[in-house]
C-alpha cells in the first residue's frame, strides 16, 4: 500500500488500507466509464451521419448527447475527488477536510471515499440542525 504516515490516528490502518484499494478501484472504473462514453458518442455520430435526420431523432439524440455530457462532467469531477484523496491517503491527511481541518466521519468516507470536504461544507449547513452523514 502507500507510504502514509500515521497522522491520521483517528482511523485506523485496516480502513485506510481498505479504502486506498476502493479509491484505486474508483478510479479504474470512472476511467472505463469514460472510455465507454466515448466509443458511444462515437457510435451515435456515426448513426446519426448515416440517416435521414427527422426532427424526433434528432431531438432525442441531443437529449442524449447533454445527458451523457453532465454524466461525463460528473464522473470528470469525481475521478479528480478519488485521485486527491488517494493523494492524501498516502500524504497522511485523508478523512480531514481540505476547507477547515476538521475530521471527516467515516461513516461518509464508507460511504463516498473520494470526500475531501465534510457534509456540511459540501453541502452547507442549509438546515441547522438537519441529520447528515456527519
């Protein structure tokens, strides 16, 4: 595995271990996903250059096309969110927050192992006194 120091004590090894696997498995996946995006985008193109283009079809293959352009910009911005926190996985500083230091629960990093930001900085703390992951 990494060359994590021990900063983060509040975590123990087993977990770090684990989630350095997840974010690795992470990133291999939102990588396959992208690739498979574009061999599709790729196809519909071909589709699209090889038919008579009705109004329908065309509105639904631009339906489509913005569709996977926000999946892809999503999967973009999570694949960069994986790759940071296995960067500071082995900095020694994952499961503290990027924004103000403070630990991140792990009930959420169980959950998202790419958070770099603790619930309520990610998501403000809209509702004041609303249950969250941390």
């Amino acid at each position: 595995m990494g060359n994590r120091d021990s900063t983060n004590c509040a975590l123990e090894k087993s977990f770090l271990d684990s989630q350095e696997e997840r974010l690795y498995k992470l990133i291999d996946e939102l990588i396959g996903v992208a690739d498979g995006a574009a061999v599709e985008e790729q196809t519909i193109q071909g589709e699209a250059d090889g038919e008579a283009h009705e109004r329908g079809d065309a509105a639904s293959r631009s339906a489509i096309q913005e569709n996977d352009e926000a999946l892809y910009a999503h999967n973009l911005k999570r694949l960069a969110q994986a790759q940071r926190a296995l960067q500071r996985l082995n900095q020694g500083t994952y499961g503290y927050s990027e924004q103000s230091g403070d630990p991140i629960s792990k009930a959420r990093l169980t959950v998202i192992p790419e958070a770099t930001l603790t619930y309520d900085e990610e998501h403000g703390d809209e509702s004041g006194a609303a249950a969250s992951i941390d």
